[in-house]
RNA sequence: GGUCCUGUGGUGCAGCCUGGAGUGCACGCCGCCCUGUCAAGGCGGAGGUCGCGAGUUCAAAUCUCGUCAGGACCGCCA
C-alpha cells in the first residue's frame, strides 16, 4: 500500500513518485486551490501540498500518490527531518474517515492519564509514546543479545503454577477440573530457574511476565517484565559482570555512551549513609553518625540507642510551618520526633537548644561540618528507625527527579540474610529462603546470632529505583533444611511447598547463582519517564483498573458456577 | 489501612484563600474568507449538572462534611 515512509524522505527523493499512507497530523488551507497536510506515520512527518478543495480532517487516515519535490526557496521547515521536500499529491485516498480526536496529540500539554488511557490507541499516536515504545523494544532486543552473547538461553516458563507462601500476594486463578482448587500466576519464575539449573540448563534467562497483586507505584504494576537470569558453577562476581555487561549494553544502546563500571557499596554502608538499601547517590544530604556525641547527654529524647543527622546547607529559611510539616511526617514514618536546628551567627538556634550543653552543641558543629545558614535534622531511636527516617527525610530535601542527572547505577552487596521477625518470632528472609549464607557467617547462623549473618545477596540501584535483586542460591540439602529450620518452616510444610525443588536436589544440584532486575523501570529511566505507565502500552491505574477495557469487572454466575465459586456480598 | 494533592465547555488552565448572575485566557470544534503555510492567518458562531451528594447561608464553582475517580507517597512489594 505505501513505497516510503513519511519521515524517511529526504531531498534525495526528489523526483520520486511515492505512495504514502498516514493520519492527518495538521492541516493548513489557503483558499480554494492550495492546502498543506502534514501526514504522521510511525516515522515521523511529511508535508503534502493539495488541492484545496477536498474535506480532510484532522486524523484521517489517507493515502496519498504523488511526487517529491524540493520546496520553493525560503520555506523549508528546519525542525522537521523531512523538511527540505513535500510531496505534491496526485491523488488522495481517504483510508477512514475520524471524529475529532477526544484530546490533542501534539506534546505541549500534559493530558489527564484517564483519559489517554481511555483511548490508548488514540494516545499511542503521540510521538512521545512511539518513542517510547521503540525504546522499550531496543531494550529488550540490547539486553537479549547480551544474554545470548555471554551463552545464556532463554527458557519459558509456565504462567499457571502452584502458589508459594512466602513474598508478596499471588494473583490466583480457579481451577475448572479440580473446584477449589487454584493456580498462583508467578511473582517470578524463581523455583523454575532453579530446576533449570539441575536439568544442566547451566546459563538460563528469560524476559519474564511477572505478577505481584500488591498497591501499585510510579515504579510498580501488577504485571511486570523481568530480565531473569541463572546460571550454575559461578560465583557472584560471575553474575554481577554477566548482568553489568547486560544493563551498560542496554544504556549504551539507547544514550549512544557506555557508563563506566558500576560502582559497590555494602548494604551496611548504604544503611549508614543514606539510610535505605537502594541509595540514591546522585546528591549529597548524607547521614552522619552523631550517637557518641550524645552519651551522657541530660536531653531526654536524646537518650537513645543511636542518634544520626544530617545537613541541608542553605537550610535556614525553611519557614516553621514547613519545619513542622517535615516533624509530621517524621512522626508519620515511625520516629518519635524530629529535632531541627538552625545555624545562625555560629549559634544553634532550635526549640531544644536550652537542653544541649555547649561541648554538645560545638560537637555536633563540627561533626556535621555545620556553617551559617545551614539547617541540621536530628533524629534519636533504633538505630533501624533512625536510618528508615532520615534516608526518606533526605529523599524529601534533595532527591532530583529519576531521570536527572545521567545514570548512577550502584550494586548493593552483603545484604543481611535475615530482616527482623514476624508475628510469631521467626526471622524473616531478607531476599528469599534460597540465599546462600556468607561463607565466613555460617557459624553464626549455628551460634544462633541470625541479623548478624550476612548473605550472598546483591541488589542493582538506578538512581535510586531498585532495578533488581539476585543471589547465590543453596545448593546443599542441609543448608537448605537448616535455613527453614531457623526460618520456622516445619520440614513437612516445607515438603509440602517445596518439596519437588527439594527433591530436585538429591539428583545433582549444581552451585548456582542469579540475578532479575525490572526492565520497565530501566525503560522508564532509559526513555527519561518517571513513571513506568509511560513505557507500557496498556498500563493500569493506581486502583488497578484498566480505563480502556474496564477490568476488573464481574463474571457472570454460570461462569462462576462452573469453577465451583460463589461471592460473598460486599463487606459493609 | 494511612497522609497529601487534583477534579471548572472537547483539551489545558485561571477563578476558590476573601461566597454575590457560568466570569476569563489559550487550544480545539463548526461556518465563511484566504495560493506558500508549517502551533498558518482573518472574521463569525456553537459548546457547561463547576465530579457526585448532603450541610451552612438570603445567596455556594468558592466554606464544611461525606462520597467517587485520578495521582504522589507511607505501610505493603521474599
């Protein structure tokens, strides 16, 4: 139907007669007998010279025989890749006549998300979304081709799988032979990889649909796609180069420049510093360790197990009801209060200034390297809480939006094995109940001292988005029944859930370790979008639902019937 | 489960704080004019349940409460 597309014809077509097909982008008439219609495909856009006369509106789609030629003296249009030429029609097929497009799909203002969402297919048009749709494409095509050169395969694995008890909420799926009964929808294909790797499958990936049925994010949606990789006989230097190699090859596929080498920090060090496991680097405000300062202090609130601050040079004329609002949502993320201080003439100036002696008060100065106009954030508890809270009070003072600044990718290494307990006293896993133990902590784990293990787990940070996390796995039994035994897991429930992986073990597991990281969040930032939506093509809101097909909605009983359900009435 | 923000012709905004007739801006749409525009231009026109429901008031887009939808975040996300 078409020779060329409309964004590739250039001046050296001039002469050619062409067949072009696209949607009316604009439309310019002058009278009678002269009209111009940029026409929009995929490519790009081309200007088409009419005769006036026909009745050709925004957004039909047409066809269009004519000649390229180079435009008269003075009227080439220099922001356009195509506008050196035009293209003088000889005939015009109206393909599909259109309403008027329910928004505008030029890029100069920012549409309600609903209603792009509504009308996708219209919204899709929008070069922003081609461009990002393209992207997304490179990516995946980038990061397969880098598997496939370091020797990985790629392997499927099913969608309808049995539920597993640890991680996040499963989507589940009734069963139609077997009433009662349900299939999970994998939060990740972790066990199949695993059975991969005893099946000799020794270097697996695979961009996998995964589904976690938790409240959606700028940076989380029900479904998701995920570069997931394993791989037998290596260690975790092994893996962080086979997934470095993947993701720089990916950036340099798209920024047109290779980052260099991905830097490391200990999962104890972002702790300290930046107070989260995914620290974004690219900006200062760090957290400085002030306990020691405060050990026999007389200020009450100061009287805990860990005292951290931080700095907001410039600070100072944070108005008070700013500083109280910070206060509120100090409070509102779990500390008891947050101390603020201002820097003014050498003197700190703050509610609590009257309780701190003057060896504290120079201390802290020169601890935090305070000076005139600074503002200084204190916050006294666990030493856990002070890191939750400070690391997102720092990311309210200073955090730049995702896509600025370049790429700062981190590997985070030495992950605990175990964070915290639950309701019923057992630890739970930091990663997931298949990490391996650092080598030198395994006597810990006899000694029974659990948060001091450190585990052979490593996550990958963009910007301050976690892209992804791996581990070395267990492939000894004993290992493996010993983690469930601290974990809680009875050996028959464990039997029960895992069983065929355990099992799977007693024919030759090989040592094996592995990685899977988001590859919508690495779009998203890739294509400079703070919202992964953007780079999905039929994204769903917050609330979950899908304004163009309205899912979720309700089945019919003989449907329901027929899978051996029934709905409870709406709770009140 | 929680905190905050948003909702006004088809689209994007202003109006709200400090209540007084659906008032304004830009784009789009419809009609007419226009032979070198490119966000074309000129003239004219149509288009509204101010998300929804209560309340306060002589009077509500505006104040209060509730509710729905959307968004950002906390919790949650092995």
């Amino acid at each position: 139907m078409r020779t060329d597309r409309c964004g590739d014809l250039r001046l050296t077509d001039e002469g050619r007669s062409v067949t072009l097909c696209g949607w009316v982008s604009r439309r310019r008439e002058h009278g009678e007998h002269l009209a111009f219609i940029d026409l929009r495909d995929r490519s790009g856009i081309v200007q088409v010279v009419v005769d006036g006369a026909q009745d050709l509106r925004a957004e039909y789609v047409l066809q269009i025989k004519g000649e390229v030629r180079q435009r008269p003296n003075e009227t080439t249009n220099t922001s356009i890749s195509t506008g050196e030429i035009e293209v003088e029609a000889k005939e015009v097929t109206v393909l599909s006549e259109a309403e008027p497009p329910p928004f505008p799909l030029d890029e100069r203002t920012e549409i309600d998300e609903v209603l792009r969402l509504r009308h996708r297919y219209v919204d899709l048009r929008r070069e922003r979304m081609q461009k990002n749709l393209t992207i997304r494409s490179k990516v995946n095509s980038a990061i397969r081709q880098a598997m496939e050169e370091q020797g990985f395969v790629e392997v499927e694995t099913p969608m309808l799988i049995a539920s597993t008890p640890e991680g996040a909420r499963d989507f589940v799926v009734p069963s139609r032979k077997e009433p009662g009964s349900f299939y999970a929808l994998p939060q990740s294909p972790q066990i199949f990889k695993q059975l991969c790797m005893v099946g000799g499958v020794d270097r697996y990936y695979q961009i996998a649909r995964c589904l976690r049925d938790e409240d959606l994010r700028a940076d989380r949606q029900f479904e998701f796609m995920q570069l997931d990789a394993e791989a037998s006989f290596v260690t975790q230097e092994d893996v962080l180069a086979f997934i470095s190699y993947a993701v720089l090859s990916a950036a340099e596929t798209i920024t047109g420049e290779r980052p260099g080498e991905i830097p490391r920090m200990s999962w104890h060090e972002a702790q300290e510093r930046f107070g989260s496991d995914k620290p974004d680097i690219r900006f200062g405000l760090e957290l400085v360790e002030l306990t020691d300062i405060f050990t026999s202090t007389e200020f009450r609130a100061f009287e805990a197990p860990c005292i951290k601050g931080i700095r907001v040079p410039k600070g100072s004329d944070l108005s008070r009801n700013r500083l109280d609002d910070l206060t509120e949502k100090c409070k509102q993320w779990g500390a008891k209060g947050l101390v603020w201080m201002k820097v003014e003439d050498g003197e700190l100036n703050s509610p609590v200034s009257k309780f701190l002696t003057e060896e504290e008060k120079s201390a802290l100065q020169e601890t935090l390297q305070a000076e005139d106009g600074d503002l200084l954030f204190l916050v006294a508890d666990e030493r856990s809480m002070v890191r939750h809270v400070l690391g997102l009070l720092r990311l309210e003072m200073g955090r730049p939006p995702v896509t600025e600044g370049g790429l700062s990718f981190l590997w985070v290494v030495d992950f605990p094995l175990f964070e915290g307990v639950d309701e019923e006293g057992n630890p739970q896993p930091a990663h997931h109940p298949f990490t391996m133990p650092h080598e030198e902590d395994i006597e810990k784990l006899e000694e029974g001292d659990l948060l001091g293990v450190r585990s052979q787990a490593y996550d990958l940070v963009l910007n301050g988005w976690e892209l992804g996390s791996g581990s070395v796995r267990i492939h000894k039994r004993e290992i493996q029944e010993k983690i469930f035994q601290v974990l809680g897991i009875e050996t028959e429930e464990a039997q029960e859930k895992f069983g065929f992986l355990l099992d799977a073990f007693r024919y030759g597991a090989p040592p094996h370790a592995g990685f899977a990281f988001g590859m919508d969040r690495l779009t998203a930032i890739l294509a400079g979008e703070e919202n992964i939506r953007e780079v999905i093509a039929y994204p769903k809101t917050q609330s979950g639902a899908d304004p163009l097909t309205s899912a979720p909605n309700p089945i019919d009983d003989k449907h329901l019937t027929e899978l051996g359900l029934r709905v409870l009435p709406p709770k009140q």
